[in-house]
C-alpha cells in the first residue's frame, strides 16, 4: 500500500471517529452519553465536576460493547461519558 493510500485511509479512519464523537448523545443520561476516544477525553469533561464542590462523585458503568461508561456527579447534576477508545474488558 502507497503512502498516499495510507494518508487517505488515516483521514477517511479521523474523519469518521470526529463523526462519531459529534453525533453522539447529550450526556444527560445513561442512554445517551457523550462519546470520548480517550481518557484524557474523558477526564475533560470531569474536571468542572471535580472543581464544583465537595459533592463529586465518580461512578464507572461496564457496557456490552467493551466499552466503559463514567457517570461524573456533583450535588443533582451528572454527565454520562463514554470512552470508545480507551478500554477493552
């Protein structure tokens, strides 16, 4: 395979993991979680949860698709995350 054919598959292969990140759900509940590839990714999104208080709580959900879904909390807000990338159970 040519330089150039790898080039496009790397886009083709980015392209499609941003897809999947913007398409996905709203983070409001366990059904509909934000789509991450990393951990770091995920951490992003924990931090203003971890800075709003005492009240932060952090709770891993195993999923059927090898996958691992956090629920971050603080107080009567969460945020459902789930990293698409990072684990393999």
């Amino acid at each position: 395979m040519g330089e150039k054919t790898k080039a496009e598959i790397c886009v083709f292969q980015n392209n499609k993991i941003i897809k999947t990140i913007d398409e996905s759900g709203t983070g409001k509940t366990e059904t509909s979680p934000i789509c991450v590839i990393t951990a770091d990714d995920m951490m992003s999104f924990a931090k203003p949860f971890m800075m709003m208080g005492n009240a932060f709580k952090q709770k891993d959900i195993k999923t059927d698709d090898n996958c691992i879904m956090t629920e971050y909390s603080n107080g009567g807000i969460s945020l459902f995350v789930k990293c698409i990338g990072c684990f393999n159970f």
